[in-house]
C-alpha cells in the first residue's frame, strides 16, 4: 500500500519535471488487444472473491498477454498480491494429432503480428518477455523455460502451491492436456481458467483445449467447470468449481 | 440539421466563454460502469420485443445501476413509457446461510465507493437514490424500502401488474428465492432477468442467485430461462419465457 502510494507520488514527480510521458506501450498493449475487457473483469473476480494465488500463463509467445495480466492486477484494490509465472518452451509448437489449416510444428517460434519491441520474424526468447515487462514499467515475471509436460510436474506443488487464475494459450491438445492435469495440485476452489484457442478446429469440441478440458473434468470428477464467457475472437473463460462430494 | 449545428456551435461559443461544463453524474456513471453496454443492450431488447411492463430493481443501494436502467430506457424507448421502481431494505444485507469472505450481515447500509453525490461512509437511504436521480435529471423512481417478504407482497402484482426487465442486485440465496417468488405473478413472457452477482461465491452453482433461479426453475415448471449472457465481472443475464 505504502510502496504503491510512494510509486505513485514519484510517477507524479518526474512527470512535473520532464513533462506527461507519451502514449505509453502498456497503453498501446490495451489499445489492441481485444481481450482485455476479459482481463480486467477475470482479475477483479479473483480479487473480491479472494480466491488465493498466483496468475499462471502457459504459452507466453512475446508476453503481450501476460503483460495485460500484470497491468490488470496492478489496478487491484483490495490489496491481493499475487505472483506472476509464465511457462514456455520458447521453441515454437509442439507436434499434434489435430491437424489445423495454419499451425505446423515450430510455429510461434519467431514474433508474428504487432508488437511493441520486436519486429516480425524476431525470435521469442524469455528475455523478449523481460524487456517488454521493463518498457511497461511492470515489475519483472517470472519463467519457466521448457516443455510442460517437464516444467509443470517440476514446478507445481513446490514452487507454485496454489493457482487463482490460468491463462491457457499453448493451441494444441496435448499442450493444453499436460497443462490442466499437471496444474491440479495446485488448482484453487473458484480458480478462474480462461482458454485461449477455445473455438479454433473450427470449433470441434473433440480437439485442442476443448478436449483437453474434457477429459480432465472426466479423469477428475470432483471439479466442475462453471461456464463464465466466451471472448475476444477464439477464447473462452470457465470458473473450477471444486464439489463437496465427487459427480 | 441546422437547428442541430446552430446549438452545437452556441453550446461551443458559451463553453469558450463561461469555461466548459463539469461533466453532468449522468456521463461520469456512463464512463464508469462497466455493466452500462449489457443495461443499453437489454432495454434494447425488451423494448424492441414490445415486451410490456416496468423496470424493477431489487437491490437499489446507492442507486447507481436503477439510474443506469432509467437512462438506458430513456434513450431505447420508442414510445414506451415504463415505470421504475427499485426496492431495498436500505439496512444493508440481511443474514445468509451462505459465507462469503467480503460480505457481513448489515454490509452496504453505507455508501463503499465512488458515487457522484453520496461520500464514501454515508448512509444509503431512499433520499440519496432520489436525490442522484435529481441530478442525473432522471424523473424520480419509485422507492420501497423494507425486507423483500414484507415490502414485495403488497405491490406486485397489485400496483405492478406487469415486469418487463428484471435488476436482481441482493447478493443472498434467501433474498432472490423471495424475490423471485413475489415477482412470477408479473413477469412477463420473454422479460429480461439480469443477475448481479451470478459468480460470486467462486462461481458455487450451489449458492447464492444461481441456486436460488435453478430452484425457482425448478418449482415452477412453466418457466424457462435462457441465457442471454455474462457481463461485468460477476453477472449474468437470462430472458425468461413462459412455456
């Protein structure tokens, strides 16, 4: 509380001396992003509901979206802390089952698309991700480095006991799969678990994310998943709800 | 078209002159709000269903979203007048067998946050919701205080034959089953119900309002509830029709 109002009375200060920043990349970051009312509604929700824990991402890419996440906790008024751990393997897709009209294995491995620091075709590094934190003013993520089905076990129950809020944007069934299993430990009652690539297959609920939470609900049938919305162009958002006695 | 330009250009010479208008409580609410685009959308709807009725609110607290309502019917009305009637015990909430880490019996008798005429810890009174609709320069509501068993009875269906768009804000289980029940003589086929606080209690489909919908669904066959959709950040709305 203190450290934030000091942060904010020394933002003030160095605007009055060197004058109003421009348009700032955080800013710009929303601007785009289709999927930022989301955010910001999902992290509130996590908040006054206090549910404990940290924000996990799984499929960082250039961190555009985990820098959302940071912003949108930094608006938090209930005084919640929550730490802020992205997981990749920085080397592009995986391979899959699921054939999809555009993704090949080792896709996202070089930045596509807007972004505020790299230009197309630069590859993503977790030091892609930092840099963009520090233009954003935001206070450094921590990374997890490698495949999920390696990092996940290696992290979760130890260094990460408890989860409130999940971004799964890893595209791929099995991705998604390694991630939903592997995060169960740690998986906090009114977790908020928001899936990127939802709709993608065309829609095809026997594939990518859609499956994958599936059969996690049938392998685990004390969570239930609440339905929260669906958003931006592909994603949808459900709430783990954990029952009292298995369904 | 001329008359339009003429006044945008005597309200731009008054601004330079007089130094520009603080913005009305109106548009602060409007830019505030994160609920205002579901509100605009769903007077829309009952409004271009020709659905009859009033608007009603059961959880008025400051009256911020009746406000909200009121404006939103207002500019989507095409010819129908609709009266607007918002019920609160003004007492804060009452007791719950439902836990929630935020929430005490008697929370929101005061004022909590930002409200563009009541200061943060001033009592919530059926004078304040009046007095922001003055200022909004709504035209005033009716108000009903008391407990929702004891105050919802003797007006609905009576004074209030008819509900077209349904404002569900009481957070409790207890309070929407009693809600729900005084309402279903005047609800009309297709109204608009809308939940404030759906996904509270971490999204438990076995508290709060969704327990209590799921249950009144479930005593009154005649009902069906279809999603219209989540909004905010823990709300969800729903068109009840009448089977």
């Amino acid at each position: 509380m203190i450290r934030r109002r000091l942060r904010r009375a020394l933002g003030r200060a160095r605007d009055l001396v060197l004058g109003p920043p421009d348009i700032s990349i955080v800013d710009e970051l929303i601007r785009r992003d289709r999927r930022w009312e989301t955010f910001l509604c999902v992290t509130e929700y996590v908040n006054y509901e206090a549910v404990p824990g940290d924000i996990l991402e799984f499929g960082v890419f250039t961190g555009k979206s985990l820098a959302l996440f940071a912003k949108a906790q930094s608006f938090d008024e209930t005084g919640s802390s929550r730490r802020l751990v992205g997981f990749d393997s920085f080397e592009g897709l995986g391979a899959s089952v699921d054939d999809h009209a555009r993704w090949r294995p080792g896709d996202c491995a070089r930045s596509h698309g807007w972004h505020p620091l790299l230009r197309e075709g630069d590859p993503v590094t977790p030091a892609a991700t930092r840099a963009l934190f520090e233009a954003c003013g935001l206070p450094a993520p921590e990374l997890v480095v490698g495949p999920y089905r390696e990092t996940v076990p290696a992290t979760i129950g130890s260094k990460v006991t408890e989860a409130a809020l999940v971004h799964v944007d890893c595209d791929l069934y099995e991705a998604a799969r390694d991630v939903l299993f592997g995060i169960e430990p740690a998986l906090q009652d009114g977790a908020m678990v928001l899936f990127d690539d939802w709709f993608h297959y065309k829609g095809d609920p026997n594939k990518g994310e859609a499956r994958a939470l599936r059969e996690f609900l049938s392998a685990h049938p004390h969570w239930e998943a609440v339905h929260y919305r669906s958003y931006g162009v592909f994603c949808n958002a459900f709430i783990m709800h954990r029952r009292e006695t298995p369904a | 078209m001329i008359r339009t330009r003429l006044r945008t250009g005597v309200a731009a010479a008054r601004d330079v002159l007089l130094g520009s208008p603080a913005r009305a409580p109106l548009e602060s609410l409007l830019g505030m709000d994160r609920r205002w685009p579901l509100f605009l959308d769903a007077m829309s709807y009952v409004n271009a269903q020709r659905i009859p009725g009033a608007i009603a609110e059961f959880g008025v607290y400051g009256g911020i979203s009746l406000a909200l309502l009121a404006h939103a019917q207002a500019v989507t009305a095409a010819g129908l007048a609709r009266r607007v009637l918002g019920a609160d015990s003004f007492a804060g909430l009452p007791a719950s067998g439902d836990e929630h880490p935020r929430w005490r019996r008697g929370a929101f008798a005061t004022n909590l946050w930002w409200h563009p005429t009541l200061a943060v810890g001033e009592p919530v009174t059926a004078d304040a919701v009046r007095a922001l609709f003055t200022a909004c320069r709504l035209p005033e509501p009716d108000i009903l205080s008391g407990l929702f068993h004891e105050s919802l009875p003797p007006v609905i269906p009576s004074r209030y034959p008819e509900l077209a768009l349904v404002h569900i804000d009481c957070d409790l289980y207890e309070s929407t089953c009693d809600v729900l029940e005084a309402i279903a003589p005047a609800l009309q086929d297709g109204a608009m119900v809308l939940f404030d606080d759906w996904f509270l209690f971490k999204g438990d489909p076995t508290k709060g309002e969704a327990r209590a919908l799921r249950e009144f669904l479930a005593r009154r066959p005649e009902w069906a509830a279809a999603q219209y959709r989540a909004y905010g950040t823990c709300c969800n709305a729903f068109i009840l029709r009448r089977r």
